[in-house]
C-alpha cells in the first residue's frame, strides 16, 4: 500500500465514537435536528449517512415509530443511527427483522450500546488501530447475557464486520482516486 493512503486511511477512524444512549439528547428533536445530529457522528465514516427524506421513509415503513408532536427521541435517535450504519449492507426488511429479534432478547438501550461498543471495536480493528482479535467488545452495560442466542450475537458482529470493511474499502479506494487526480 502507498505509504500516503496507508498513512491518511485510517485518520477518520482514529476517535470515532458514537454517542451512547444517555449521551443522546432526552428531549425530541425535529426531523432536520435529528438528521443533523446523526449525521455529525456519522460524518467520519464518509460513506455513511442519513436525510430528513430517508428518515421520514422510514417511519412510513414503520421501521421506526412515528415522532410524538413531531420531534424524535432517544430511542428512535439511537434506532435510526442504527439503521444509517446497517443500511449500507443489510436491506430495510433485514433491518426491521434485526429490531424484531432484538426486541425479544435486550431492551433498546442495552442494545444500542452494545451495538456502539463492537461497532466501534471492529471499525478499529479493520482500520488495523487495534491488534486484538474481534470478539465480543464489551460488555452490555455490566450486564450478563440474559437471551441473546449466540447465532444473535454471530449474526450483529457479521453485519458491523460487513460494514466496517466496507468502509475500508470505499475509504481505500476514495484515497486512490485522489492520488489518481494529484
């Protein structure tokens, strides 16, 4: 690898971090609130983000609930964050079936962080900022497993895995079209 691309691929990775549920706004936000508070985690990560247009979809699917008095709120906040990373490699059905299943096993928060936890864990490994083995990252919140079947917990860490190298390789190959054009 080019030592310029080596040396630039994983900068927008170095501190990425995901805001975790009690960081996330307990008042509702409008729709343009919601999307730009997204979005300003997301930026990093390039490839990904999320509309106001893409989230109104959203609730027309019912993927998530539908705004009380027009504003989002945490758990539809941390839903859609959710759903701005999966999207780049699961479809909106695949999406809602993975809410569904994690309805039964984890309440959102707990879900959510964990979510955080190994998304960011992987993004670190594949970006080689981190030589541990992936595995599970953290923790839920202290908690012991309590439901989550172990073809679950596969099934989450191969998607964040898809999705973080995704995100390598549309990085990579961003990097070398702009080394094409210099």
């Amino acid at each position: 690898m080019n030592e310029h691309i080596q040396s630039k691929m994983a900068d927008p990775t170095r501190d990425f971090h995901l805001p975790r549920y009690q960081e996330i706004p307990d008042v509702g936000l409008y729709l343009e609130q919601t999307a730009k508070y997204i979005d300003t985690y997301l930026q990093p990560l390039e490839s990904i983000s999320i509309t106001s247009s893409m989230i109104s979809n959203y609730v027309k699917k019912k993927i998530i609930n539908n705004p009380v008095k027009k504003q989002y709120g945490r758990d539809q906040i941390a839903s859609l964050i959710f759903i701005a990373v999966a999207k780049s490699v699961l479809s909106l059905d695949n999406i809602h079936m993975m809410f569904e299943i994690q309805r039964e096993t984890y309440d959102n928060e707990t879900a959510y962080n964990y979510f955080c936890n190994e998304f960011e864990h992987t993004l670190r490994h594949v970006f080689e900022l981190d030589r541990t083995e992936v595995t599970e990252a953290a923790p839920h919140n202290g908690q012991k497993e309590h439901g989550a079947s172990s073809n679950e917990k596969t099934m989450l860490r191969n998607m964040i895995m898809t999705v973080a190298h995704k995100i390598y390789l549309d990085r990579y190959f961003s990097l070398l079209r702009d080394e094409d054009t210099i």
